[in-house]
C-alpha cells in the first residue's frame, strides 16, 4: 500500500531476506534469498516491480539465537529508494 500511494511501484523498492544463525551458512543465505524471491512473487501480482533482491543470511540480527529470535531473524525487509 505504501509503495502504491508514493507512486513507488517500478523500481523505487530492493528486498533484503534474512535468516537465522542455526545452520550452515551458504543454506542460510540461499534460504533467505528464497524467502525474498517469495515476496517479489506477491508484491509483482500487486503490479510493485522490485529493483533488486538479496540474501543477507544470518547477517545483521534483529533478535539473540533462541528458539523465540531465529523465528524473528527470519524476515524480509523493503528497502525503499
């Protein structure tokens, strides 16, 4: 709704996903790739064209490793230019 409403809907957004700590490192970043591939599917059916995609992995936190943070860590974020 926000990128509709500035008339940010080509090209203004890059999608970032994030993982947890848990495993190994490359699945990580694969898997948070994936996650953000996910998000550009929705947001193109809602006509939001995305300039970039990436997978940080278990890069940049927002929550400690529990059970309770790595499900926190799992996220995607849209950065808006």
């Amino acid at each position: 709704d926000y990128l509709k409403r500035t008339n940010k809907t080509m090209d203004s957004a890059v999608l970032v996903g994030f993982g947890d700590a848990k495993g190994d490192t490359a699945r990580t970043e694969l898997l948070s790739k994936l996650r953000a591939m996910a998000v550009r599917r929705e947001l193109s059916r809602g006509g939001i064209l995305v300039r970039d995609i990436n997978g940080l992995g278990d890069q940049l936190p927002v929550a400690s490793n529990s059970e309770a943070g790595r499900i926190k860590n799992r996220r995607v974020e849209v950065w808006v230019y």
